[in-house]
C-alpha cells in the first residue's frame, strides 16, 4: 500500500478538485458564497454602454465605485437635474456639460477598479474626468469581498497581460486559484459546523442585491419620491423599527469593519490608477461618501477614520489631486438617505456637479 500513497493521494485530490465545483457541495464546505456579485464577469462588459460613450456629445466623466456609486448608473438626467431643489440654475446649465459612465459594483474595492480602467484603456475609450469613491471598508484586508475579488473578479487573461501592473503576490494568487479550485474555493471548517449544527450561514444582503440588481440603464425621466425610497434626515433621526438603518449597521459593522485593516494592495492599485491618468492628463477626484451618523460609529469602533484619512490625505498630496471626504464638508446639502449606508439617490444630482466643478 506504502508503494502506492502518492498516486492515491493524487486521485483523491483530484477527484475533491471536481467535487468542491459541485455546487451543493462548493456552498456548504467552503467559503464561497451565493450571493458572490464577482464571477468573472468583469470582462462582459455592456456593449450599450460603449455605444452611449461614442454617441454623446457632452463630456464624459467616469465614476468607479461600489454600491455607493450606484446612483450614477441613472443620475444626473436632464429632466431631474432641472427641478433639483439644491442647484442654482447656473449650476444646473454646468451640470448638463457632462455625461456620468459609473463602474461600480457591490462591496467593490481598487483592485476592481483598475481592472475596469484598464479594459476601458484597452478599447480605446478615455474620459475627461474620473471620479474613484474611496470608502474605508473597500480598503480592509478583511472586509467580506477583498479576497473574493482576488480569486475570483479579475480575469486571468487581463491579469496576465498587466503582469507588471499587479503585485507579484497578487498575481501569484491569481494564478494559483484559476488552476486549483480548492485554492478558489477554500474549505471551511466553521462553515460545515455551522451547516451541522443547522445555523444559517447565508449571509442577509438581499437589500444590496436588491440595489444591486436593478436595471442599470440611465433614462432621461423626472424621478419621483417613490424611485428614491428614501428619508429625509435633515435634524432628525430614523423610525426605530426601520431596519433599514438598524440592522444595516450590525450588518456592515459584521462583515465589511471587523478587524480593519489597512490593506496595501488596494493603495497600490488607487495609486496606478491615479498614476495612469495623469499620464493621460485626466484629472482625478478622490471622493468619499456620506453615510447616516450612525454609521461612522463604526469608524470609531474599529479605528478605522486616523488610519483611512491620513492614507487618502497622503495621497491627495503625493499626486495633487483633490480628496473631498462629504461627511466633513458642507458641500453636500441633500441629508437623504436610502439606509445608514447609502445616500439617496435624490442626492446624486448635486452630488455629481459638485464632482464635475472640481478640478486640479
């Protein structure tokens, strides 16, 4: 039997190699999960899009972001734009200069983004202007999604392709993953226990996912309070049996905050962005968004803000470019909110002319 161990721990790696791709077996003994927005789909990228790029003939601003950003998949439209209650009109005639393409997805994070940049890049498409979001949880080591996104968002041709442009360790990664699955999907001890002992172990995002899967395609149309499904928050707080703003914070302070840490390969990543741009002369905007004051308890709670503000003001720095933190500055009127993490889309109007006024 000694003569044979080797062959028969080969079979028996290969035959768990084809198992662990099952998918009752993938989703009940790894980490994978149903509702992974990050499938490779990077690269099936929306032909309509690129069409509307070509076709207008406003300036072209992109955004590339997480849920956050989402809003710019509809908004600014005309129609909305000219009976916004926090624009001038002046402001409104600005506004109406430029045409928003966003790329942003749920939980996203840089290493998304620049993986979007650089298929943008390589058809040819270039923007007057990009806005990056930079929100804290994007940058933790050990957010839900930032090693998903790794093994799983970035496609292996393109990373290839860029081999120089990815961290070594990065790459390496990668690689590894497309040629094992177990190193795709790795098995998880806790998660077969939770099965065993009949927990849940799905994770409850159905109200991103229902953000998530809305259709993005951007109509020229006058948006009514019942598209926003928002609150007005202006000097006061939510309805207390409002789940939206308190189980959202357990939720993000669970699996996007817990054990912040600051995580260098998205630096890296902003940090290429902003570098290829400026190659280009397009000016870049750094921008974070504003979230319900519940919700930056979280920052303070995980000792998130010193270490996320010193690293987006040292880059700010580092390639002169603006960071506007909305949380701090007075430039956002609209006090909207969608839940304690997301700001209304009635507030992507102003938001985006103060976005497209800035410049370097």
């Amino acid at each position: 039997m000694k003569k044979f161990q080797i062959q028969i721990f080969i079979i028996l790696f290969i035959i768990l190699e084809k198992l662990i791709l099952i998918p009752v077996i993938k989703y009940n003994i790894t980490l994978a999960n149903k509702n992974n927005p990050y499938i490779e789909t990077l690269e099936n990228l929306e032909s309509p899009y690129f069409e509307m790029m070509k076709k207008t003939n406003r300036k072209i601003l992109w955004s590339f972001g997480t849920s956050r950003s989402f809003p710019f998949y509809f908004l600014p439209v005309d129609k909305t734009s000219d009976v916004d209650k926090y624009l001038l009109p002046k402001e409104k005639f600005e506004l109406k200069k430029w045409e928003f393409f966003t790329f942003s997805a749920l939980g996203s994070n840089p290493a998304i983004y620049y993986t979007r940049f650089l298929q943008l890049l390589e058809r040819g498409l270039l923007p007057e202007k990009i806005v990056l979001e930079v929100s804290p949880f994007s940058f933790n080591k050990n957010n839900l999604y930032n090693k998903t996104t790794q093994t799983e968002g970035i496609p292996l041709d393109l990373a290839m392709k860029n081999f120089l442009d990815f961290p070594l360790s990065y790459t390496s990664e990668i690689i590894y993953s497309r040629v094992f699955a177990t190193a795709r999907y790795k098995i998880s001890i806790k998660k077969m226990k939770n099965i065993w002992d009949k927990k849940n172990t799905e994770i409850d995002l159905d109200y991103f996912f229902k953000i998530a899967l809305q259709k993005k395609e951007k109509t020229n149309k006058l948006y009514s309070d019942l598209d926003y499904e928002d609150i007005n928050l202006e000097n006061k707080k939510p309805p207390t049996e409002d789940i939206r703003f308190t189980k959202m914070v357990d939720l993000i302070d669970e699996y996007f905050y817990k054990n912040w840490k600051l995580d260098e390969s998205q630096i890296y990543f902003l940090e290429k962005i902003i570098e290829r741009s400026k190659q280009r002369n397009i000016p870049v905007i750094l921008w974070r968004p504003k979230v319900y004051e519940e919700g930056k308890n979280s920052y303070k709670k995980f000792k998130v803000e010193n270490v996320f503000q010193e690293e987006m003001k040292r880059i700010s720095k580092k390639f002169s470019i603006p960071y506007m933190d909305f949380n701090e500055s007075n430039l956002s009127k609209c006090n909207y909110f969608r839940d304690a993490s997301h700001l209304s889309p009635r507030c992507y109007t102003e938001l985006g002319y103060q976005l497209t006024k800035l410049s370097q």
